[in-house]
C-alpha cells in the first residue's frame, strides 16, 4: 500500500467535506442484509466492483481488492447487528484520498423489508474530490446493482 490515510471517527460520516449518500429498498430482513455486510468474504458475490474481500485481525480489519486494480486495508468501526456495517480506509493504493469512511445503515421498511442506506464520506485533493463528484451517478448505479445482487443471492438462499 503507498497511502496511509488520516483516522477518523465514526462522526465523519456527518463531517467529511465530501459526502455521497444512497438509498434503496430491498425485500430481504434487515437480519439476513446485516449478515452479508459481515461475511466479508462474499462481498463479491453481491458487489461486483469488489474482486476480492477477506477479513483480517480477527474480524476487526478488511482487505479489499477492486476490480480496477484499487487495494484498501480498513478497520471496522461498528458492527451494530441489523442496524449499522461501518469501515475506515486506513491504507490504499489510491492517490490524493486523505480520509474515507463508508456506513451502512439498514432500518425495517414498511413493506416487511429493509431500506439500506450508504454513505461514503470523504476527504482528498480538489482533484479527488473533483473526481468523486463527477462518479457520482457511477457509484449510484453500482450501489443499486449490489443491493438488488444483495437481495437476489438473500432470496435465492
């Protein structure tokens, strides 16, 4: 990894210059959507820009690897059973990222499923975060395609 991040909190996720916020719905319980956040080893299955995940420390870290070649070493900062998955960028291969803190959040919906929602906060260059707003609707269409694999592989179970 070439770029240690700056740490942050679990309040970054209200305070990152830069913040991303998505929605859904899916139709799985918000039980078997917080399972899959932690079988860190399937994240692939679901998120397809994810290539290879696996736990580390004992479950308290990630080691994720994307499908465009980008490598991150997290920490996990809450693991809240059926309500909140947070992870902390620690280290990556990524140029100009200062800090990255990604949650979600998972809450019953009416119609007996779950609304899942995803904030992925942020702090870097102006290039970056340049760079991050014009991805935008990229990282939407890629949070919705997990969500509903998400829910594909939780039905398909």
């Amino acid at each position: 990894m070439t770029h240690r991040l700056r740490a942050v909190g679990l309040e970054y996720v209200e305070t990152a210059p830069l913040r991303l916020v998505f929605v859904a719905e899916v139709s799985a319980s918000p039980e078997a959507v917080f399972e899959a956040f932690t079988d860190v080893e399937g994240w692939p299955r679901w998120f397809r820009a994810v290539k290879e995940a696996r736990s580390t420390d004992g479950g308290k870290g990630r080691a994720i690897r994307l499908v465009g070649g980008g490598r991150f070493r997290e920490t996990v900062m809450a693991v809240d059973p059926h309500e909140r998955y947070a992870y902390r960028v620690d280290e990556t291969n990524a140029p100009g990222l200062r800090a990255l803190l990604e949650e979600w959040t998972l809450r019953p919906s009416d119609g007996g499923g779950t609304v899942v929602r995803y904030v992925f906060a942020v702090d870097g260059t102006v290039l970056l975060r340049a760079v991050v707003r014009a991805m935008r609707p990229g990282l939407r269409r890629a949070f919705h395609q997990a969500v509903r694999n998400l829910d594909r592989m939780v039905a398909a179970a």
